[in-house]
C-alpha cells in the first residue's frame, strides 16, 4: 500500500470502531486493529485523528497512516 502512495504521502480511512459485524458494516476495522494492519502494509505512523458518536454503531473514526519516507 504504502509504494502506490506519493513520497510523504497519507492514507486517511474512516470508519466504525466495532469489533462485530452487521448486514451493515460486514467487515468491521476498529482502530487498534487498523494499527496493526497499517504497520503491516508498511506504515510507519498510524494517528487518530477524530472520533465521533454513531447513531447506529457506537463510534466513527478517522485516522491517517503514512511511512515518513
């Protein structure tokens, strides 16, 4: 992931910070296991960057990931 990205370049993801599944959100990524993921793909720096209450699911996050290269 981190070879497509431009030279300083971040990702920023948002989504639901729950651990279960729903018809909704099949696939969850809460934010400790984002952290794990981005690292894995190569990202040096993982910040959260905001968190927001859900009408339908507890919690929303959005984080950046980026590889200080």
């Amino acid at each position: 992931m981190v070879a497509i990205l431009v030279p300083g370049g971040r990702l920023l993801v948002v989504e639901y910070n729950i651990e279960h599944s729903n018809s909704a959100v099949p696939y969850p990524v809460p934010y400790p296991r984002w952290q794990t993921l981005a690292r894995g793909a190569g990202f040096a720096h993982t910040e959260a960057l905001a968190r927001r209450p859900s009408r339908f699911l507890r919690e929303i996050y959005s984080a950046a990931s980026w590889s200080g290269r």
